[in-house]
C-alpha cells in the first residue's frame, strides 16, 4: 500500500453541526481511511454549526475522493469544497518577473532606458564579453524542453512540461541564486532545437536541457557545447549521475563495501542511465551491467542506437544474460532510473547481503521502498516523502554557480566528479546510517560546496591548459 504524500494533499471545507465532536469525528474519519492529517482549521463558527477546513495528505486521486465521500456521510455534514493543494500552489505559475532597480524619476529612467542606456549597448557592440558584465547574461539560465521525457510521464509535450520547468527555474533561484527561466519549445526536431537554442544563447549564461528524450538529446547536448561559448548541461544525464555517485559514495561507507568490487545493475538505458553508468565507471566501478527493456545488454547483442552500443561494449564483464529480474540475483547495488514497478520484495531478497537500491523512477519507484526495505541494508528514491531523496536540486543549482562564477564554457568529467565529492563530502562519516546516506535538498551547504568544487576543478583545468600552450610556444620558439 502507497503512503499518504504531500503530492497528493486535500483540503476538504465542510460544514457540521455545532457539537462537541464535531472536529474530532472528522480527524478520526480521516485516520480511518489511511490519510495523514496536516490541519484542521475553524474558518466559521455560528450558533448553529461550524464550517470547518480539513487537510491531509493521501495516497493518490482515488483516495482523495474516498476520503471525501467518507466525511460528507457523518450525520448532519455537508462538504463544501475540495481544493487539490498542489493543483493551488501551481495556480497563474511559480515564477514572476521581478526588476532589481527602481524606477522613482526621470533620472532614473534615463539611466535605466534611454537615453543612458545607449552608451551601455555601444560598450557591448565594441566589447562583446562585456555582455557578462552588464546584462543578466552574467547570471541567467535557460531551461530548455520539449517536453518529449517529462518525469516518468513520457512525451506530454511543451504545455505540459512547464510546470516541471517553472520549478526548476524556482530551485535555481532557491538554492543557488541563480536567475533562470523556462524555455519550452514547440518543436522536437534536433536541428530546430539546435537553432533555436544558438538564437537565444546571447541572453543567457547557461543552457540546461531538461526532459528531452534519448537518443536526440545526446546529439543536441554535443552540438550545443561544440558550437556554443556558454555550458550546456542536460541535468537528466549528469545532474542524475553526480547525485547518484553521491549517494553511491555515502552508502557504500554504511554497507562497508568497496566501489570497484561491487555488483551493481543498473535499470535504464537511456540518457540518465548512460551517464550514471560512464561517471560511475570513472569513479572506479568495475562490475556493472544495464538492463533495458529487453533485459540485459551484452556485447554480443546488436544495437543500432550508438550509445547503447557503448554501453554493452563497456559493461557486462562477467557475460550476465537475461532479464532484470535474473540480473539483480546477488548484485550488491541496484539503481533504477527507468520506469515503476519492475521489481518486488522477494527480487530485492534475492540480492546480496547487505545490499543497496536507489529506485529513483518519479512519481513512482522501481519497487515499493517498504517491501525492498524489508531485506536491503540502504534504500533511496527520487521521492521527497521517503528517507534517502536522490534529486538533482543537489547538484543542478551548485553545479550553475559555479560555472556562472568561473565564467566556464565546457564542462568536463572531473567537474561532475568534484561535484558529487563535495555533495557526499557534505556529510561527515560520523554522520552516515542507513537512513542519511545524502544531505537534505535544504542543506545550505550543498550548492555552495558544489559550486565551490566546481570553479575550482575549472581554475585548475584552465591553468593546465594555458600551461601546456605556453610551453608549446616556447618548444616551438626554440626550434
């Protein structure tokens, strides 16, 4: 059975006779239908009865309206309304437009627009780099969708993935001050995302390419950093795999296990999947094997899509063969980043003692949390309501200031490594159990050790770079 989640929170508005119990018989209605009661509010009191705002949250739709029918048949109650709380938070967006200087007088509007503006406008046109010093270029975001793989939803479209979008420009802004605005697209043709992204790169300081579905968004990701002066991040492939090797780091201390000799299966072999799997290998992971829809992937195989192939020729040492459920029989770790529901109590028993599962299909998990929780040692999820929240806001808003800050343009492996050391470092090992393997998305100290990790790794690889040119100039200026 699901358990009541905030992502499902109702407020019922009821009117009750003016009794004693009146309060207490809807709290315990509430509580015999399996929800969890977050208040019960008093907006009206007469002589003759109360009008009375009952929230909790519940396991999904249909329970919501169980919940309902259930308070408006106690005696002498009439529901008035249900609002969905979250459907309330979403009303008109999340987002706003918000200028950072005052406009009090003439003064200031000619030195905010014309005709004072002029002169900056001239200074950019005869220095272009000046852009990231006197637009919002120095600290704005573009996150870009087509909303072709929203969450676990799939192809739902631009429209839909706004308020996916709007959140993430929210949390940019939240955790990292970092400016950033939707940009969904009305199109999902690789060259016109391609285009249309370099169109709008001037206004920005960073691209995040969000819920764009594999293969497509390899190329558009290379393209855009091979074309573009600004980084490119697809927060679905690298933002997923520094906070998994966060937590993988973290939970491997609990288990007292060690990254190159574990087995570990990974469930998904699209863009999230394939990155988890090439930063993982990085870190010093030997024994791994992904599973997609067809089961396992071997070398042996044939796959027409590149990156597929790259990952059964990577992979697989020991010649695993077979289904999911086959392959996850005495692996040590399993992180799933696929789709619900594909695993069960018994398939997490058969794994290794002391085993690991990071079931991060959103809204809903590769395997119920409780069932695998009943035999493995450490369990994660991408949900808010569970222990262990494997999210990217630990990684995305960080990852961003300190590009932002390093005024970087590529983005390198040692980048997303330092990244999740500095996210698994936030935690001291004094620190670690089997339920805080990661810190909290609320944690102050997340994006700024991140961003912190990240200009650094940049300033180092910058300086090497620039070493090596000169001492090629001067090799060639001997000869």
């Amino acid at each position: 059975m699901a358990t009541p989640s905030p992502g499902y929170s109702i407020t019922y508005r009821v009117s009750t006779p003016a009794s004693f119990t009146a309060s207490t018989d809807l709290a315990a209605v509430v509580a015999e239908w399996g929800a969890a009661l977050t208040a019960l509010d008093v907006i009206e009191s007469t002589r003759g009865g109360l009008v009375v705002d009952v929230s909790c949250d519940t396991r999904g739709v249909d329970h919501a309206e169980e919940i309902g029918g259930a308070l408006a048949a106690l005696e002498g109650v009439e529901m008035q309304k249900s609002s969905d709380r979250t459907f309330l938070l979403h009303l008109g967006g999340k987002l706003e437009s918000v200028s950072k200087v005052t406009l009090k007088n003439r003064d200031d509007l000619s030195r905010a627009y014309t005709p004072g503006v002029a002169r900056v406008c001239q200074a950019i046109a005869e220095n272009p780099e000046d852009a990231r010093r006197l637009t919002i270029k120095r600290n704005t975001v573009a996150v870009v969708t087509d909303g072709s793989a929203v969450l676990g939803l799939g192809n739902i479209g631009p429209e839909a993935a706004m308020p996916v979008m709007e959140g993430k420009a929210v949390l940019f802004k939240q955790f990292a001050g970092v400016d950033a605005w939707p940009v969904a697209l009305d199109t999902q043709d690789t060259e016109e995302i391609i285009a249309v992204c370099k169109a709008i790169a001037p206004a920005y300081g960073g691209i995040n390419l969000e819920d764009i579905s594999a293969p497509r968004c390899f190329e558009i990701e290379a393209r855009l950093r091979e074309e573009l002066d600004i980084p490119v991040f697809h927060d679905d492939q690298h933002g997923t795999a520094i906070v998994t090797l966060a937590a993988l780091t973290n939970a491997l201390k609990v288990v007292d296990k060690d990254m190159g000799e574990v087995r570990i299966v990974v469930s998904g072999a699209g863009a999230a999947g394939h990155a988890i799997v090439k930063l993982l290998l990085a870190a010093g992971a030997h024994d791994v094997v992904v599973c997609g829809r067809d089961g396992v992937l071997s070398p042996a195989g044939t796959h027409s899509d590149p990156h597929r192939a790259w990952l059964a020729e990577h992979t697989n040492p020991r010649g695993v063969s077979g289904t999911l459920k086959e392959a996850v029989v005495d692996a040590d770790v399993f992180i799933g980043v696929s789709a619900p529901n594909l695993l069960d109590g018994n398939d997490v028993a058969a794994m290794a003692d002391e085993s690991i599962v990071f079931a991060m299909s959103n809204p809903d998990p590769e395997v119920d949390p409780v069932a695998a929780g009943r035999t493995a040692a450490v369990i994660a999820t991408g949900r808010s309501d569970y222990p262990n929240q494997i999210n990217n806001v630990l990684a995305f808003p960080g990852f961003f200031r300190g590009l932002l800050d390093a005024q970087c343009h590529d983005i390198t492996d040692e980048m997303l490594r330092a990244a999740a050391e500095a996210i698994a470092g936030t935690l001291g090992d004094d620190e670690l159990n089997p339920g805080y393997i990661i810190p909290s998305v609320f944690d102050p100290r997340v994006a700024s050790n991140v961003a912190e990790a990240v200009a650094a790794t940049a300033a180092a690889q910058t300086a090497s770079r620039n070493g090596a040119a000169e001492a090629l100039v001067g090799a060639e200026a001997h000869r």
